[in-house]
C-alpha cells in the first residue's frame, strides 16, 4: 500500500513486478509474458532513446526478466504458499511484519535485476537525455505534491480510504463496517505521513540525480541497484524512526482486519491466493 504514495509511472517502471500481485489469471500471465514491452514502454514517459540505444536496453531486459522467471517467481510462490496455509489461522502482529518484508524483498530482488539493464542503458544516455530524465521525474512528484496541496485533511482521508476499501474487496470480497473503520484508520495514518513521504521522493531524486553525475564511474551498475533497492524497502536515515512508528502502525491495522474476517472471507482471500499461486507455477514452467 505504500506504493500508492509514489508517482505511479515510476513505481510502475521500477517495481512493475509487485503490482503482478493485484492480478489474476490469464492477465496475470499476459502481463508477466509481455513485461518486456511494457517496462519500455512506460520508460518512454520518461525518457527518448534512439535506437541503438533501444535496443541495448532491450537486450539487456530480456536477460533480465530471464533470470527473473527462473529465480524470483519461485521465491513469490513459496511466499505466496506459506501465506495461504498461514491464513488458515488469524495472523499475529509478527506474521504480518514479516510477509510485509518478505514480500518487500521480492520487490527488491525485482529492482536488483532490472538495475543492469538499466544501468546499461542509462550510460548511453547523454547529458540533456539524463537532464530531461530528472526533469521528468521531479515533475512527477511536484505534480502529485500540488495535486494534495489543494485539498483538506478530510478530503485526503476519504480519498485514501476509497482506494484502500477498493484494493481490499479484490482481496476480501466485502467488508464490514468495523473493517471499514479500521480502513478509515490506516488512511489517517497515510495522510498523516504525507509530508515524510514527499522528504523521501525528494531525497532519492536529489541521490539519484547524483549518482547520475558519477555515471561513468566504477561500480555505478551496483550503487545504482543499492539505491533502487532503497526505494523499494521505503528506507531513509533521516525519516527512518517516522517511517519506522507508521509500519508498525499499519501492521497492527492490517492485523486487526485479518482478526475480524470471516469465513466467506477466508475463503475469497484463499481462492485469490491460491489462483495468483497457481498461475506463477505455470509461468515458471514455461
């Protein structure tokens, strides 16, 4: 859910894998299948190649996602098993901390593969591609910021609570009242945390912008997925115990909400994991 605090076109090019997660199927398979038209695809909001260096990005991402089908996806489905039967039972406070991190380091073991074509492809880049690069990105940001500037606390939280009750009749099939509530309660805590959210865009983009200046050096492929990784972990030195009192806050929420579900909820929730479990099986297998 934190990801919902980012500007989508960057999640969606750096952490496309974890939105895999929300679909189901078919669509799932297809988006999987066809991730190497749609990660450049999206890169092009971003940034104009030229051919050549089109297709090195290209080359590189397809020996990326490669590894990834081998190596990742087996990871998502032990996690996604180990879930299911978990669930059998209400989870603790520590089960959810620690399927919120497993999965988190599935979203990093993602960005670390994608950093080499990347990587490569942003060293091919000249200086006003990698100005336009910046500029865009900081764009994106400074959009989202303004488009919250104008409006109230109370709007904010309605708005918020909207997505999240969406994103969980996907996973719960209904909700009730009291969930509602406890939903309404963790969009608090989100808009609560809105201005450590944009300190932490602005300051990767203020890292990014500088290991961009250092592009042509040593080692620039390994800081370039440390940072991306960073990202995905949501973690910053100066804003850490912030982020830190806000995880521990929406654990306990998500918590109760898995406390308070019932049985045709259990149920639904299985029936989602076990068909994302399913079709992951058949993508590996592929």
């Amino acid at each position: 859910m934190l990801l919902r605090t980012i500007p989508q076109k960057l999640a969606r090019l750096f952490a496309f894998s974890i939105f895999l997660l929300l679909l189901a199927g078919c669509a799932m398979r297809l988006a999987y299948n066809t991730l190497d038209f749609w990660i450049p695809y999206y890169l092009s909001d971003f940034v104009s190649l030229d051919s050549r260096q089109e297709l090195i990005f290209d080359n590189e991402l397809r020996k990326a996602l490669t590894v990834h089908r081998r190596q990742e996806l087996p990871k998502l489905h032990r996690a996604l098993d180990d879930l299911q039967q978990d669930m059998n039972k209400p989870l603790s406070f520590t089960q959810v901390k620690d399927y919120h991190y497993r999965f988190t380091a599935a979203g990093e073991g993602s960005v670390a593969l994608l950093a080499k074509p990347l990587a490569a492809m942003l060293l091919q880049l000249d200086d006003s591609q990698i100005n336009r690069l910046n500029n865009t990105i900081n764009n994106e940001i400074e959009d989202r910021r303004q488009k919250r500037a104008i409006m109230t606390t109370k709007q904010k939280v309605k708005k918020r609570t909207e997505s999240l009750e969406d994103m969980s009749l996907f996973w719960l099939g209904s909700l009730s009242p009291k969930q509602k509530k406890m939903l309404k309660e963790m969009a608090g805590y989100q808009v609560e945390m809105e201005s450590v959210f944009f300190f932490f865009w602005h300051d990767f983009l203020d890292d990014w912008k500088a290991l961009m200046e250092e592009r042509a050096k040593p080692g620039f492929e390994a800081k370039l997925s440390q940072l991306l990784q960073r990202m995905v972990r949501f973690e910053n030195e100066e804003v850490q115990t912030e982020l830190n009192f806000y995880l521990n806050r929406r654990f306990d929420v998500l918590r109760r909400i898995n406390n308070s579900m019932h049985n045709d909820q259990r149920q639904h929730f299985e029936n989602k994991i076990m068909d994302i479990r399913k079709n992951i099986a058949v993508l590996i297998n592929q």
